[in-house]
C-alpha cells in the first residue's frame, strides 16, 4: 500500500465536489469505488491532525487523499 504524506495542505486549495469525497466515523471509504478499509485506525500512526495523506485503495488501487479531524466535547458533572 502506496502512502505519501502531503504537509502542505495549500497544494489541496479547492474544495471538493460533494460526490467527490467520502465522510465515515468509523473507517475510510475510498471514494472512488466505496470500499471501506477496516484497517483504517493504522493510518493515525505518525500522522499528525491537518495532514494530508495520499493513499492507495486496497480494492481498486486508485490514489486518493486522506486526513482526520477530532472534535472535543466537554461534560460537567455535579459532585
């Protein structure tokens, strides 16, 4: 599996097409022919939040960009 990662995310400026990308909790979807990688968790390992990586479908090998985001949410509780 082909991995480059990309840090200069300006190289990506234009926004994709709502069709042209994929979004899962869970895993990766390539969004070229659907295929959801359930190794997905193994792309975090030296991968830092923001960066870009470029990445090859295990199912039809196209080349495609990945990156996460993490959100934070915060609870209070009475003692």
């Amino acid at each position: 599996m082909g991995m480059d990662i990309i840090t200069d995310f300006d190289k990506h400026e234009n926004d994709p097409k709502e069709d042209d990308y994929t979004y899962n909790r869970d895993n990766i979807i390539c969004p070229y022919c659907g295929y959801e990688d359930p190794e997905s968790w193994e792309y975090l390992s030296g991968l830092c939040e923001g960066e870009v990586l470029e990445v090859d479908c295990a199912d039809c090998g196209k080349t495609f960009n990945i990156f996460y985001e993490t959100s934070i949410y915060w609870q209070a509780n009475k003692i």
